[in-house]
C-alpha cells in the first residue's frame, strides 16, 4: 500500500527534513501485522509526544487569548478543543485519514473507532512535526489548525459536557431532569456496547451508543441536543 507523502507534505504546508517521521506519524499499529517488512514503528510514541505537545500550545495560546477567564473555564474549553472528536475533524480537514496505515480490516472500520484512529494520528503527526521541525513550526501549525476553532466552541458552548448541558436546557425548556436508561446490549462480554436512551419523564428523545454505559448516556445527550435547542 503506497502514500504519496509528498502531496502529504504539501497539503500541510510543511516541508520535513526527514520525512520518516511523517510515515512513522501515518503509521498505525494494525498494518504492520500485514506488512513486516514496513521499516518504521507504528505511531504510539509519536501520539505519546504529540499529547503532551498539543497540550502545551493550547494551554499557551488560551492563556494568552484569555486573560480574564478562570482556570476552570480553560480547562473546559481546552478539554473540548483536544478531544477526540474534535481532532478527529481537524485530522479530518488537513487529509490526514488518506494518508494513514491500516491493516484490511481496521481500513473497515467506522464510527468511533475511525475518529479515535484519526485523533490518535493526529497527535502522532504533532509529535513528528515538532521532532523534525521544532517547536514554532508545530505551535503555529496547532494554532492554524486546532485554536482557530476556540471561539466557535465557546459561542456553542461546546465547552459543556453533554450531559450537563442537555440538563440545563430540559430544565429550562420543560422544567423536567433527563433519565437514562440502557435499551439493550450487544457484544461479548470483552467488548460490549451499549444503546441507551435519555427520556424527558416518560418521552424518549434521542438514543446513543458506546462501550461504555456512561460512553453510550453521552451520545444520547449529544443526540439530544441536536432536537433540543
């Protein structure tokens, strides 16, 4: 399976000294079950730097950004720029999904488990610019990519869990508290999912899945809100 990483390159505006830390960025842990002859590792260690990396520009940038915000405020907000939703769409905006290493049957795989891969090699990608290019190179690029969507997120208040949020609007839309209750149950034990639905009193409004019972409540609160504004 080839990548052009130099179209990679170029979409992301940024020219790599050693372009092997790009390709070891894209590549996931799954591929190189099929392909041991593939020379570099997958990409865990590079998200492990990356993290810490993204955290740090973030933290950084709001810091400067917002000097009259507590921070419990930043803290919310930077949770919600830095989540693997939201890395998943910017991983999604800069073509990083063309470019990643898969094996056949991660290729398949949608919903969750894509935008988990795609936040993970997202941070990867972080940790492979700031080892090749350095620290202004990765910060300007998590500002051009990640903090120009700090005041989208607070406007919407995005910064709110779900949960918490589709709680503030029932009770001042309707002036009731949303339940949550686990419609079924599938999978092995090892790795179950959930459906769950969130009702306001007996009216079911939205449902939501996960691997988690409180995974599944947060989806359901988010499909919530899509109907409850």
């Amino acid at each position: 399976m080839s990548r052009d990483f130099d179209a990679f390159q170029k979409q992301l505006g940024i020219t790599f000294h050693n372009v092997d830390f790009l390709k070891e960025a894209c590549t996931h842990r799954s591929y190189l079950n099929e392909n041991q002859d593939w020379p570099f590792s997958h990409n865990e260690r590079l998200e492990f730097l990356g993290d810490a990396v993204l955290e740090l520009v973030i933290t950084e940038a709001l810091f400067k950004a917002y000097p009259d915000d507590d921070e419990g405020h930043l803290t919310s907000v930077r949770a919600a720029l830095v989540n693997y939703i939201s890395l998943a769409q910017v991983a999604r905006d800069v073509s990083l999904g063309e470019y990643i290493l898969l094996s056949k049957g991660e290729e398949k795989d949608t919903g969750r488990a894509r935008e988990v891969i795609l936040a993970n090699a997202f941070e990867a990608l972080l940790g492979a610019i700031y080892l090749d290019r350095g620290y202004e190179v990765v910060a300007e690029f998590i500002r051009d990519n990640v903090f120009i969507h700090t005041q989208e997120i607070i406007d919407k208040q995005l910064f709110k869990d779900a949960k918490s949020l589709l709680q503030e609007r029932a009770q001042e839309k309707f002036k009731t508290t949303p339940s949550y209750q686990v419609l079924s149950e599938s999978g092995p034990d090892h790795h179950k999912e959930f459906l769950v639905g969130v009702f306001f009193k007996d009216k079911k409004i939205a449902e939501g899945k996960g691997y988690s019972k409180q995974e599944a409540e947060v989806e359901a609160a988010k499909n919530a809100l899509e109907d409850v504004k």
